[in-house]
C-alpha cells in the first residue's frame, strides 16, 4: 500500500484564542488536517498544531521523499524524512509537518490491519481516561461563569491557562484562584497553566516558587509553564523546591529534546503534543523514557478533533496515565465528526476502539471550517 496523494488543510472559522497578547481571531488559521490517500483507496487522517501555509511548504520540501512510500510504516517512513531534512529542519514547521503525516500513518496503519492504534503502539492499558477542561483565565466574574459552563459540560478536571494569571499582581492572581475554586467546589481537579512561552515572561524562578506556594494552598494539581521554556536550570530549581507538581515540554519537538528534562529531572509531569513534537512515534519514545525515569506524561493538546483522538489512542498505550486535554468548547473538536465525544456521566472519555485513530470525519461539516488547500499528488 503506497502513498499517492497528500492534502493539507487549514481550518478557519472556529479558531480559539489561544491566550497570546494580541490575541486571535475565528478567521485566523492556527491549525492544518493532513489527509493521506493511498493506491488502494485508504484514507488516514492527521493534524498539526501550525497554519496551512508553513505545513504545504515543508510538504513541498518532503514530497519528492514521500510520494510512492508505504502507508503502513509510520516510524520508518517519518524517520526518514526527520534524517533527509536534518538541515533544513531539525524542529519547527518542517517537524511539525512530520508529526501530521505521522499521525495520518498511524491512522492508516491501523485500519490496514483492522486495529485500534492503541494497541499497534504495545497494548491497551485502559479503555477510558479522565479529560481536563481547558480554558483561558480571565477577569473573576467571567471566569466564574465559565467554569460554571465547563462543569455543566461534564468535565471534572480543568485547566486554566494564561492572561490575566501572572500579568498583574500576586493578589489578583491568587484571586482568580479562589474565584476558580469557590466557583467548581472541592470535588473538581484544578490545573494552572502560567503560559511562560508567551513572548517576553517577566517572571523567574522567585516568583514561580512563591506562586506555586499559594496554589498549593488551593488544592492544585499541577503549576504549568511556570517559566521560559528554555529555562531548563529554572525548572530543576522550581520542581526540586515546589509543593506542587511542575509541569511542562509542549514547546519541546524530537524525542532528543527532550532526554535533558527527562534526565534532569527538570519536570514532574511532560507534556508532549503529538501534533508538533513529531507523532505518535516520537511520542511513544519520550512516554517510555519519561516512564523509566518516574515522571509522568500528560499529552499537550490545543487541538482538533484529530489531535484528541491521537492522544486517547497514546494514552490507552501507557502504562501510567491519567488525564488528556480537552479545548472547549471548540468546533474543530466538536463539529465534523460522524460521532463526536461524549464524556461519560463519571467525566471520563470512552477511548475509541475502532480501527485507526477511531474518528470518522464527516467532509460535509468539515467544509464549513476548510480555508486554504495545498494538493501533492504523485
């Protein structure tokens, strides 16, 4: 079974703020479906975390390598082009252009073989996990009414993430804190995502020890990109003196860029994003290395419908697991699949068991969303 046809496809029209300073629009397109088509007729599915636009140029740059390969050897086939493009990419778009091809591999991998991706990557631990919530932080009212909505949906776990957290003063932080909690109650998991990737973090690792003293207080299950993301020294510091789990690496792409942390110890709980950091098949490496060193992996997912559905698949696959990010509300999660997700009435997602990535995208409600498409065809 070989590859004859790559689509790339930006979404538009339901894009969600992500959180940064200049904010963004519904129109504005942040990420890519990447459908690969086969000699036989099969159809796999994958996405990325990056606009249409960079993943047609780094497909451009692969095509050549790509075209007529297998369709079912998803580690070999985008290994290869991780080697081939090694100067021209080692990270960015060109990676995360490979992590949506691997993606779409897996899928078709295992509805060549009428299987569950799951189980392709070494077994299935469990067949439900719980999802978090997440969401952007926000002035106390608003937020309070926010999480009012995203307990009604189901969700037991939320993260909260980003502006205004950490952009004013420790009291307006911590009062965003209680407003969250006083607003979900006790039974209700909270997660805190400072967003120090954003452009120019002011803060360092005094204020991320302090903050993570005051959240503790709170109950909270882990402080998120408490600084740069290239603080690696930092993040040593702050997890070896934090009274709550550190957590962190959804920037980090390849498996090598992420040994220092694992090594170091430099985190509690890794945050790989199958979408950017290289696929499913990086991500099994980080999860076995994280694994052998006793830290704990939670994927990244600010995502499709596609990139939740990897990340159920992958978490199936771990021995130890326990939650996945859920983006809501979001229509590129919720809108064009055939059956979309349902929590359970535990707040747990039912891990699909059908073959592949186990979504069936529906191409008439996916139109509503599809902005620009680039075609390679052999």
């Amino acid at each position: 079974m070989r590859i004859v046809e790559v689509e790339v496809t930006g979404l538009v029209g339901g894009t969600v703020d992500g959180g940064w300073p200049q904010g963004h629009e519904p129109q504005e397109n942040l990420h890519s479906l990447v459908k690969v088509s086969t000699d036989e007729g099969l159809i796999g599915w994958g996405g990325c975390f990056t606009s249409a636009s960079l993943v047609a140029g780094a497909m451009e740059l692969m095509w050549p390598l790509l075209r007529h390969e297998s369709a079912v050897e998803p580690e070999r086939v985008t290994e290869t082009l991780r080697q081939a493009t090694f100067w021209q990419g080692r990270g960015g778009s060109v990676e995360h252009a490979i992590s949506g091809l691997d993606l779409a591999l897996w899928d078709l991998f295992g509805k060549a073989c009428q299987q569950p991706v799951s189980r392709l990557l070494g077994g299935i631990y469990r067949d439900k996990i719980q999802p978090y919530g997440s969401i952007l932080f926000d002035e106390p009212e608003p937020l309070r009414r926010t999480l009012h909505d995203v307990v009604a949906r189901g969700f037991r776990a939320i993260k909260l993430g980003w502006r205004p957290f950490g952009r004013r003063d420790r009291r307006f932080d911590e009062l965003l804190i209680r407003t969250a909690r006083e607003a979900v109650g006790d039974d209700v998991e909270i997660m805190v995502d400072a967003g120090g990737s954003e452009q120019f973090w002011p803060h360092g690792l005094n204020w991320a020890r302090e903050t993570a003293k005051m959240l503790a207080d709170y109950g909270v299950v882990w402080f998120e990109e408490a600084l740069p993301p290239d603080d690696l020294e930092g993040f040593i510091e702050l997890t070896k003196q934090s009274p709550v789990p550190i957590a962190g690496g959804e920037v980090l792409t390849r498996r090598q860029s992420f040994l220092p942390w694992i090594e170091r110890r430099a985190l509690d709980i890794v945050q790989p994003d199958c979408t950017k950091n290289g696929g499913l098949s990086e991500s099994r490496k980080i999860a076995w290395a994280a694994f052998d060193h006793n830290i704990l992996v939670v994927p990244h997912g600010w995502n499709t419908a596609v990139g939740l559905a990897a990340d159920l698949q992958f978490a199936a696959s771990l021995p130890v697991a326990r939650y996945v990010e859920y983006l809501t509300p979001c229509a590129y999660i919720e809108a064009f699949l055939e059956e979309p997700f349902r929590l359970d009435d535990d707040g747990y997602l039912p891990i699909p068991m059908e073959p592949g990535l186990g979504i069936k995208i529906d191409e008439e409600k996916l139109a509503r969303f599809t902005g620009a498409v680039h075609c390679f065809q052999a």
